[in-house]
C-alpha cells in the first residue's frame, strides 16, 4: 500500500481496495441498502482506451451504472455498483461509435462477477449444499446462478490437464434410475484412483457414461487422448467379465485388479446361501425368529476377531442345535479364511489366497465348491492384489456416494451431464476419511482353520454385485483363530 489512510485529497482508500481485491478496481463508496445487502460503488483506473474497430484512441463518453452480484461478504449478500466508463471514437467513419470498457471483474451481458462464479462452482463442488441454497447467498434466481456455474464447471472438466498422471484407473457401474427399465438406467462411471507421493488416495471422478456394459468402458478409452492409455499402470474393477473384457483389449499394459471388498462379498454370500438352505432342509420353512441359525444370519457376517466371548458362545450353542451335519460352519470357515488373505502380510496373504484357489473348488459343500470356481477364474486378478500394493475400488466406491448425495441434496435430480459436472469438477479428495492405508504393510493374522474336501458338485459362475454397500471395517483388522466348535473343520 502506498500509504496507511486515506488522506482528504485521496479518491481512492487503499485499505478498502486491498479488502475489495480485485486489479485495477478502485472502492469509492460502501452502504448497506434496505434489504441488507452490502453495496459497493467501485470504479477502475483506466484513463484511456482505444476503439475495439479502427485502433483510435477514444475519448470519454461519460459511465453507467452497472450492478453486479458478487461472494457474500461478511454473512450478506454482496452487490457492486461498477461505475463503467463510455468511450466514444474520434473518428466520425468508424462503426464502432461508442464503447464500454471491459474489465476482468466480469465479463459482458453477466449478473454475476468472475470471483462469484468461482466461489460458487467450489462450494458446489467441495461442499454439502445446492445452488438453490448458493443463488440465495448470492441474492440472485436460481436459473442466474446455474447457467454461470454450469459454465465454469464445464471448462473446468475440460480441462484436459485433469487426464495427466493417471496411473490407477477404477471403474463401476451406478444404478441412476433405479426405477426405470432400459439402457439409461444404469451409468459406467471412471474414476482416478492413482496415490500422491505419501501413499494417499485422492479419487476423483474423470467421466460418466450412460450404459453398463464391457463396450462402453472400452469405447471410452479409445476415445482417450493419445498417451492416457499407456500411462495407466494398473486398473480396479469388481468382478464383472464386460469390464475385464474392456481392460484386456482397450489397456493391455495394465494390471487388473479385483476388488478385495467384493471377494470378501461373495463369501459373505455363499454363508447366507448355505444356512437359508440348511434351515430349509433342517425345518422345512424359513428362518423363524427363535430358530438357531436365523438368531446368529447377523453373527456369521462378522469377523471372528470381532466378536466377543459371549457373541462366540451364541454362534456354538446354535451351530450344534441347527447345523447338524456342520455345513454352515464349514461354510463359515472358509469365509474366514478368505477374509484372512486381506489381513495378512503380502507375503502371507499370497499364500492362503493360493490355498484359497487350490482347495475351495473341491469342497462337497456346493456353495463353496461354486466360490471356488469363480475366484479360480479370477485367479491371476485375485493374485495381483498383492503386486500392487493392494490397489482396490474403494474410491471408486465413494464416488458412487457422492453421486447419491448430490442427487439427494437435488431431490431427485436426473440430469445426468449436470450431475457429471458437479463431480467432476470437485478439486477436493473424495476420500473424506482414510480409505486406504499410506502403505500396504496388512496386519499379521492366525488363519482360521480351512475346510479339506476332495469331490465337488455344481457349476460356478461370476456374477456383478449390483448393491451398494459400505466397505465393512473388519477389512482393516486382523482375524483371530475362532473357538469352540468354530475352529473344527470338516
């Protein structure tokens, strides 16, 4: 600054310029109105210009009064009063005849100033609100405030720097419809899942396309910008073969690698298929309220590091009273064991998961023999898990919830491209908690006791888990050799 105060001869006050901070704008007057809105007459130092048409240096016009809406200033809603001077030509055969004089404050034909678009897009991209809520703060329609922000956000994920340095690329499909029938109902979102240098994931949303489908996904790689493709080093996905298909022919360099959430999942799902069958072939009828195993279906999700002495004692007590040929707690066993290769050192890990693939396709139980032929066809993906520092969808994950959120926040909003836009155009991590530890070094484990079986029946397939759920926390932690009846296996 070049003084302190504003002196009696002064036409500018230097302090209440730097506070208003914009280049070459000048505070002359500040007042709150009768609606309490915060008013500033401002004007710019441009002494002179010359004509946009033939070059000649213009003279004054006299200025007009335009209002602008800017960032809420110290909690109200903020007008500018810019004082915009008028130039006149001096030559009498130029069609320019008069002129404004343009500022980067804002551009032409605009209600709303460069830094309140801005400030805008980021509260929207960053933050829990809507643009109802954001046009309200700035004293303006709703129709205003989109139609600028919509505009910076698209320029924003145009931006073609934001495909730079992607190296770990997920992949998911997202229900948007979910009550519609057809192509549209469903969308292949992309998501950048690549680590900064202290092994912290930032996921952030690179594109969403309508359709679910191997083609899509591979359809929007090709049409990726020379150089993207071969600087991704290694691709998530859940176990859907389209997408694998889609990795295999559109980046052929790239490791793929399963999702261990959802690996975990299908033995989840194999437990509840054998016990609904059990108390199928035991009773006759489904579960009851009072019966064995329907009072522990919540128990036997669980690790067995998590449960407690008394939890233990209830899972033993109904084992020996509903599963009497000891299916359920075979099938129990072998969830554990494969909960135990993500809890394990790599090193270890990679060998109850290999045990895990050798073993579990022999087993008599069905369930567990069509596990097993399934993570066999997934056996070099399952694998790769451990080459990659323990690469997974999580972020992809969350960027599916932020999704629903901000159709939430919007009511029901189903215009996909404007959705696309506010995701895609965040600057912040959508990992708002840790999804992933800064370096693969898992928790040291005692394996629960595996299942040894030698024949097997039924036919296994690969099915795509189509239910959004939260990645348990039982993932994170080590497994404990269960007791009891727990620990015998067939």
């Amino acid at each position: 600054m070049p003084h302190s105060m504003c002196g009696s001869g002064a036409r500018w006050c230097a302090r209440a310029d730097a506070i208003f901070d914009v280049v070459g704008m000048h505070v002359l007057d500040v007042e709150v109105d009768d609606l309490q809105r915060l008013v500033l007459t401002v004007e710019s130092a441009q002494l002179a210009a010359a004509c946009p048409g033939c070059g000649v240096m213009a003279i004054g016009h006299g200025r007009r009064v335009r209002v602008l809406h800017d960032a809420p200033s110290f909690g109200r809603v903020t007008l500018v009063r810019w004082l915009v001077r008028v130039w006149r030509c001096r030559e009498p055969a130029c069609p320019a005849g008069t002129f404004s004089e343009v500022h980067d404050l804002a551009p032409p034909r605009m209600a709303l100033t460069v830094r309140a678009v801005r400030w805008a897009t980021d509260a929207l991209s960053c933050d829990d609100t809507t643009v109802s809520a954001l046009a309200r703060h700035l004293g303006v329609d709703w129709h205003t405030a989109w139609d600028a922000i919509e505009v910076e956000a698209k320029a924003r994920t145009k931006d073609p720097a934001r495909l730079a340095g992607v190296r770990t690329l997920g992949v998911d499909e997202h229900i948007w419809r979910p009550s519609r029938i057809g192509v549209d109902r469903a969308v292949t979102i992309m998501v950048d899942l690549t680590r900064d240098q202290a092994g912290c994931l930032h996921a952030r949303l690179l594109d969403a396309v309508v359709g679910r489908s191997g083609t899509v996904y591979k359809a929007w790689l090709k049409a990726q910008p020379e150089g993207f493709v071969d600087g991704v080093e290694q691709a998530a996905l859940d176990p859907f073969r389209g997408y694998a298909n889609a990795i295999h022919h559109g980046l052929p360099d790239a490791v793929a690698v399963l999702d261990a959430f959802h690996v975990v999942r299908l033995g989840t799902q194999v437990v509840d298929e054998v016990r609904r069958r059990v108390q199928q072939d035991t009773l006759g009828r489904r579960g009851h309220k009072h019966d064995p195993l329907y009072k522990i279906r919540g128990l036997l999700r669980h690790g067995a590091e998590h449960l407690t002495e008394k939890q233990q004692a209830k899972i033993s007590h109904c084992l020996d009273a509903g599963d009497p040929g000891d299916e359920v707690n075979v099938a129990w066993q072998c969830y554990q064991q494969l909960r135990s290769i993500y809890h394990a050192t790599p090193a270890t890990g990679r060998e109850i998961a290999q045990k895990v693939l050798d073993s579990f396709h022999t087993c008599p139980i069905p369930e567990v023999a069509r596990l097993g032929r399934t993570l066999r066809a997934w056996r070099s993906q399952v694998l790769a898990y451990f080459d990659t520092s323990g690469v997974s969808n999580g972020g992809t994950e969350a960027i599916n919830m932020i999704i629903e959120k901000i159709r939430r926040l919007a009511h029901g909003f189903k215009n996909l491209p404007a959705v696309s836009d506010r995701t895609r155009g965040s600057t912040r991590s959508a990992t708002g908690t840790r999804l992933d530890r800064p370096d693969f070094v898992p928790l040291t484990c005692t394996p629960s006791g595996s299942a040894r079986c030698t024949t097997k029946t039924g036919s296994g397939t690969s099915t795509k888990s189509r239910t959004r759920t939260a990645r348990s926390s039982d993932q994170r932690r080590p497994v404990q050799a269960p007791t009891s009846k727990m620990s015998a296996s067939r």
